[in-house]
C-alpha cells in the first residue's frame, strides 16, 4: 500500500468512525419507531458527497467575496447542501411521518458532511507525519465542528418538526427563518474562531455545546408534538 493511500485510509478513519459515536448519540433518540436503515445509510453517504460538491462554489465565493461575506457565503453553500442531502436521503419519503424524522435525517446527513469534512482536515498533518497535530484537530474538530454542523442542521430539522402539522404558509416562514439562523450561526462560529484564541476559543466551543443541551432538550418537545384535531 502506497504511503499516500495509507495516510487517506487513516484520516478517513479518523474523521469518520468519531462522528458515529455522535449518530449512534441521536439515532436513540428516535429508537421507539427508528427510520428504514437504508435512508439513514443513504442520507450519511450523500452528506458525505456534499463534502466535494461544494468546494468549487466556496472557491467561486474565495475569489470575489471578502470578510464577513465570504464567510457568511460559505455557511449558505454548507446549510443549503446539507439540506438537499438530508431531503434526498429521506426528507421527501413516506417514511418521514411524524416531526422527530425531519431532525433525525437532517443531523444524519450533517454528521456525513462532517465525517468527510473532518478526514480531509486530518490528511494534511497525517501527510506531513505530525501524528500528535491530526489527534489534536481530530478531537478539536469532534467537539466543536462536527457539533457545529449537527446543531446547525438540527435548527432547520425543528423548524420543520414543529410546523409538521401546520398550514403551508406557517411551515414556509418558519423554515425559511430556521434556515436563515441555521446560517448566521454557522457563519458566526466560523467568524468567531477564525478571530479566537485561548479563552475566546474555550467560550466558542462553550457555546456550541450549551446549543448542543438545548437541542437535547428540543428533542423531548418535538417528541411531544402532535396533530390538533377539533372537539
């Protein structure tokens, strides 16, 4: 095996088998009526393409946008591709039949996107043999990025949840501005780390895990919702 293969194997290794310790995470929020394997499996697998897919449109934003909205660019191609991987994946299927769905295969095609997105940040040190440096992006990467991508995406997955059984108009607004916080606050974190250092860092990734509680405990509302039906 070549070295270049070997060091792919392991980066590939190393930003995916992290991130199913996180599917594993959410999937068991759903176990009383789980989603048809192949969906979820398909949902993973096209987050993960989203990876290369989006690049040439980052690099198009790279050249003509700085600053702020260059980063802002980036967030609307990452949350807008996440969005068609999960719809694809399972989003528009008849298996989709109660709110907690729309989290579930949003979040799964966020932590393939971030599974891939994560090897290809660990191939560059692994490459250069700075094995301590790839443990060290790995681990920052598996509590702040790959959350980061979770959380983001969920935001649009309860926006849907919540209006389930709402008029069109309700869900369009309400997904529409779900979309739009899922975004800011993706473009925000890549904002504030890109700006961060020792403590502003700590309250960065403090911040995507206080996000991380609140969606824990979105889950146990969105399992609650239910269809109003007149007396």
């Amino acid at each position: 095996m070549s070295p270049l293969i070997e060091t792919a194997l392991y980066a590939g290794l190393g930003g995916i088998l992290p991130v199913f310790v996180w599917l594993w995470f959410w999937l068991r929020e759903d176990r009383l009526h789980p989603e048809p394997r192949k969906y979820l499996v398909f949902s993973f697998v096209l987050g993960m393409i989203a990876v290369p897919l989006v690049l040439p449109f980052e690099s198009f934003a790279y050249g003509r946008l700085f600053g702020l909205s260059l980063i802002l660019s980036w967030a609307l191609i990452e949350e807008g591709a996440k969005l068609i991987a999960a719809y694809i994946g399972g989003l528009h299927r008849r298996a989709m039949d109660e709110p907690i769905d729309a989290l579930i295969y949003l979040i799964t095609a966020a932590l393939g996107f971030a599974a891939l997105e994560n090897a290809f940040f660990l191939f560059s040190p692994l490459a250069e043999g700075n094995v301590l440096l790839g443990i060290l992006t790995g681990n920052i990467r598996f509590i702040g990025a790959t959350l980061l991508h979770t959380f983001s995406s969920a935001l649009v997955g309860i926006g849907i949840a919540f209006t389930f059984f709402k008029s069109p108009m309700m869900k369009w607004v309400v997904r529409i501005g779900s979309f739009a916080l899922a975004v800011a606050l993706h473009a925000l974190f890549n904002y504030r780390i890109l700006n961060a250092s020792g403590t502003d860092l700590f309250i960065v990734f403090a911040g995507v895990w206080v996000g991380i509680i609140a969606l824990i405990v979105a889950f146990e509302r969105v399992k609650r919702v239910r269809r109003q039906t007149s007396s």
